[in-house]
C-alpha cells in the first residue's frame, strides 16, 4: 500500500523559511516523479513544484526563486524548502504521486505566513 506522509508544516512571518518533507512508502521511490501542491482556502489545488526521477525540477512561477525542491532516493523523501515566504503562501501543502494512473495524496501540511 502506498503511503505519502508530509511534515514540516506551520506558522512563520512573511520573509522567513520553512522546509516540507515526503515519506514515501509502497513504491519504488526512485523511479517516480513527485509533486507538491498547495490548496489555499477557497481556492483550487495548484501544482507548486515537481521533480522528475532523474531529478529535474519545475516550478510554478509565483514561487521561483523562493522555492527549492529536492530528492533522497536512498530515504524515500522529497522535501520542498521555501524561502522569502509571503502570506499569500499559505495553503495546505500536498504531497502527490501518480502510479498506475492513480493520483495518491498524502493528508496535507499546513503552512500559514503571517504578515
């Protein structure tokens, strides 16, 4: 059974950093692609950042430069380090795989930056 399981959330002011972290478990990590999304209240879930299982990285413009997202295939997590954080970051951070045409999703992370 898969499993994504995210930690790192929480409550910092704007400017300061946060790091996210995935554990994955059920897959073989290494040759899966890993996305974080965000869903702000009110809004629609957005794809903040992907990283391929080679390692190349996309981001969505609005954190660019902010955010870093990076892989430990010998630990099974991605982690996602935000920077400069502004409050129209916050949201509930998703962890997200697609296997086998399934998109799985761990429970969420909250981050809320207050101004």
């Amino acid at each position: 059974q898969v499993q994504l399981v995210e930690s790192g959330g929480g409550l910092v002011q704007a400017g300061g950093s946060l790091r996210l972290s995935c554990a994955a478990s059920g897959i073989r990590f290494s040759t899966y692609s890993i996305d974080w999304h965000r869903q702000a209240p009110g809004k629609q879930r957005e794809l903040v950042a992907s990283i391929s299982n080679g390692g190349s990285a996309n981001y969505v413009d609005s954190v660019k430069g902010r955010f870093t997202i990076s892989r430990d295939n010998a630990v099974n997590t991605v982690s996602l380090q935000m920077n400069m954080l502004k409050p129209e970051d916050t949201a509930v951070y998703y962890c997200h795989v697609r296997v086998a045409s399934r998109d799985l999703w761990g429970q969420g992370t909250q981050v809320t930056v207050s101004s």
